[in-house]
C-alpha cells in the first residue's frame, strides 16, 4: 500500500506503516530522540490524513514488528478474534474514528469489538483524535475488574494506597499507611515499591500489610512492587501475596531487559493463583484477577528496543499500546501507565505529559483493561502541580478507573511527584464519585471505627499508635 498524501501541491510519501504512524503522533520529545518524529506541523498533518485512509484490515497484513522475531507480535496475532473485529473490519482509521465517537459506539459495541483490536488500530485511531475525543470515548467504557473489592464501576473512583519509605523502614511505612486509610485511600490496591528487591523484604513487607488488614479487617489487597522473580520466591517463602506486580513493554525486546517473557509472566500468574486469595465481593461474586501491570511511553526507547520491520523506528505510543496487549492477555485487576515517570526525555513537559495519559487511558480501555494513571512528573521535567491538577480532573471525567494516592503527592522513595490522598477525595468530590463499594462499606463499619479509636486511645500521636499497635 502507498502511504502519503499532498498538501498544497507537495507529496508526502512515507516509506512503510511504521514511518506513517510516528510521523502522524502529536510531537514529544521521545519521538524526536528516537528520530521518528515529523519533521514540521506539516508533514504530521499529512501523515495524519494519510493514516486515515488506511483501513484497519492492513494492520493484520502489515505487522509493524516481524511476527517470527517478536513473542509480543505473536501474541497480538494469535490471539485476534476474528469474529469481534467484524462490525469494524470494513473500516478505514479515520471512520473508526468518526464511529467511536457517534452515537452508535456504545458502551456494549465497544465491549464487544475489544478482543477484535490489535493495539496498533488502536493506537492509530488515537492519533488522529483530539483531547475531548480521547475522552468522550473513554468515559463510555467500564471495565470492572475483583479480588477483595470490585474496582471499574460506573461512578466510582479507587486509589492505590502507596506507603513507600526510602529504607523500607516498617514505621514508616505504616505512618504513611494509616495516614491513606484515614482519608479513604487504598480500596484498589495497597501497593509497596521496596528498595530491596529480596525475597525476604518482600515477605517481611507484605505480612506487615497482612496484619493491618486483618487487624482492621480492610477489603482491599495488598501487592509488593518488586520484579516477579523476587516475588514468586516469597510465595515460596509462605508470604501473604494477594496482587502480582511487574512492568512490561511492548517489545519482546524490552521485556527482555525488564528480565521477564511471557512464560514467566504465566509462572507468576500461576503461583499467585494457587493461593486463592480473592475475596466474594459485593455482587457476589469471587475476585480472580490478581495480576497488577505497569506500564509507560518510552520504555522501548530506554531500553533500545524500539526497532521494527526492516529497521524501522515505532513511535512510543504505539509500543505502549502494544504492552496493554501483554496485560489483556493475563486478566489483570489493574494496570496502571506511570505516565510521567521516565522523564522529560520522553515527554517534556505538562502538555506532552497530559496528552500522553489520556492516549493511554482511551487506548487501554478500548483494548478492554482496567486502566489507572499515575498522574505524575519528574523534578528536572517542565511541569508543575497545576499540570497534575488539570490532568488528574481530566482523567475522573474521562472514567479512570484509579489513581495513586501518596502523602502529600511527594514519594520520598522512588523521588517523584504524583497524587496525594487529598487529591483523591477532591476528584470524588467534584465528580460526585464513591470508592469501592465493599471498601465504601468498610468507611461506614467497625473496622474502620477501630482504626479511628485506635489512633484516639493512643493520644493522637502517630508513633505511640505504630508501636502499640501495628509494630507489636
């Protein structure tokens, strides 16, 4: 197929579908590193119109990374549901864009087409699409997902409680812990990123959690951010492992340097299932999705791995795309895009940032996964609080299924900015959104009385409490 177009009078031609869709992204300052990015508004304009004539049929035939040298390809194709793609198979880009966004893409169509997308025909739609598009068609997704609590329901918001400590010390920990759980945080996950990546870290961290949550008699569940290797030695260890945790890629290659494939993601998942740990939530029914995935725009790039058919150069955002392909494959209870995380490097600033996140949001939730953010910037990155401020409301009305809450949005550990529990209950509060209905409850019970008179009986200062109560 041709891949160009003429604006006034001048041709555009790009060499091959990888070309076309970096050229076609919104600029960022990743896809200028990796030389893929339009070299004027122009060029992206055309490239645009052009990849709106490409129909959505040809990402089956023109695989922008090689299937025989690619197991993330391999899985893409393998696994596309011929039967789901069907109601759009005869579409180009551009009217898959203009369908998503009419009346006819309801929340039912689009759960129906999902395991018919391949995260490139997502992740073109998405360039062509402005803002208020990208969250227009977002917001009429749900995914829900359970374990202990039922995450993804229509008018709720859920946080990720993140305690982290830059010692991994356990009164920290639990200060930051207790200071979550009083301003309603942590009905997603209760989620650690240890400094020590060990397997007894991990396990004296996790019966730490354990205790609190059983103390309290907490619904939520707990995970330990450390790679999937450390964590199965824990399971071995007879640790308290609710929630699996790894980052993942969009290339076999940058798995690869992560230290993880898809068969050792399945180990993991098997071992963490084996311990039949959800809980029956509200509706009833048993929580299994026990996996937790990370993700973020530039993680090819970083790693070198961002090359595909003949050489060419993929775009960032189309290879994040590609690792939600990885996460649908698992069911996994949350996947979160650390949207900011890696650094100006890939996206420079506020704007770059914002737009990143909700391309991630709209393309995770089209390929049919329950999708966080983590609405967060580097300090050496040109961004600022106010940016997260806009992002984060832009998020709740675009329907995220979770954000992080960290105290006072300053984790001390990992040293970057992200959102406080007070941010949280802001969005709530201005959306008219409720937690988790089963931690919702919670709010309202004895357990959550106890912490309170907990903290009251132990004179209102926070050490007396750890050590007579959580540290014992």
């Amino acid at each position: 197929m041709d891949y160009g177009h003429t604006i006034r009078g001048v041709r555009h031609n790009f060499a091959n579908l990888g070309e076309l869709m970096a050229r076609a992204t919104p600029f960022r300052s990743g896809d200028a590193l990796a030389g893929v990015a339009a070299a004027s508004a122009e060029e992206r304009v055309a490239a645009q119109y052009a990849l709106a004539d490409v129909p959505l049929r040809q990402f089956l035939d023109d695989l922008l990374i090689p299937y025989e040298t690619d197991e993330v390809t391999r899985l893409i194709v393998d696994t596309h549901d011929a039967g789901a793609f069907a109601p759009i198979a005869s579409l180009t880009v551009g009217e898959f864009r203009d369908w998503l966004l009419s009346a006819d893409a309801t929340a039912d169509r689009l759960q129906g087409i999902a395991p018919g997308l391949m995260p490139e025909m997502v992740a073109a739609v998405s360039k062509l699409m402005r803002i208020q598009d990208l969250i227009q068609v977002a917001a009429r997704v749900r995914v829900i997902t359970r374990f202990r609590t039922t995450v993804g329901l229509p008018g709720r918001l859920s946080t990720r409680l993140q305690p982290n400590h830059p010692t991994d010390d356990a009164a920290g920990i639990a200060a930051s812990l207790l200071d979550g759980l009083l301003l309603e945080s942590g009905d997603a996950v209760i989620g650690i990123n240890p400094v020590s990546d060990n397997p007894a870290t991990v396990s004296r961290l996790l019966r730490l959690l354990e205790m609190v949550r059983e103390r309290y008699e907490i619904p939520t569940q707990s995970c330990m951010l450390a790679h999937i290797t450390t964590q199965i030695a824990a399971i071995e260890l007879g640790a308290p492992l609710d929630l699996l945790f790894q980052s993942i890629a969009g290339t076999e290659a940058a798995n690869t340097s992560f230290g993880v494939n898809l068969a050792l993601l399945k180990e993991g998942q098997d071992a963490a299932q084996a311990l039949d740990r959800g809980g029956i939530c509200a509706d009833g029914i048993r929580g299994r999705n026990l996996m937790y995935f990370e993700t973020g725009q530039g993680s090819a790039l970083s790693a070198n791995a961002h090359y595909g058919t003949n050489g060419t150069r993929i775009d960032q955002q189309t290879l994040e795309a590609r690792a939600y392909a990885v996460a649908r494959h698992f069911e996994p209870m949350l996947v979160n895009t650390v949207v900011g995380f890696i650094g100006p490097e890939y996206l420079f600033d506020g704007k770059q940032i914002t737009r990143a996140a909700l391309e991630d949001h709209f393309c995770g939730k089209l390929l049919g996964l329950p999708m966080g953010c983590d609405v967060c910037y580097t300090n050496h990155a040109e961004a600022d609080q106010d940016d997260m401020d806009a992002m984060l409301t832009l998020l709740g009305t675009a329907g995220v299924n979770y954000i992080m809450g960290v105290p006072g949005a300053d984790d001390i550990m990992l040293n970057y900015q992200s959102t406080s529990f007070h941010d949280a209950l802001y969005l709530r509060q201005l959306l008219k959104l409720r937690p988790a209905p089963e931690f919702e409850s919670w709010l309202s019970g004895e357990g959550f009385d106890r912490l309170r008179r907990d903290s009251d009986t132990a004179g209102g200062t926070l050490d007396a409490l750890l050590e007579r109560r959580l540290l014992a």
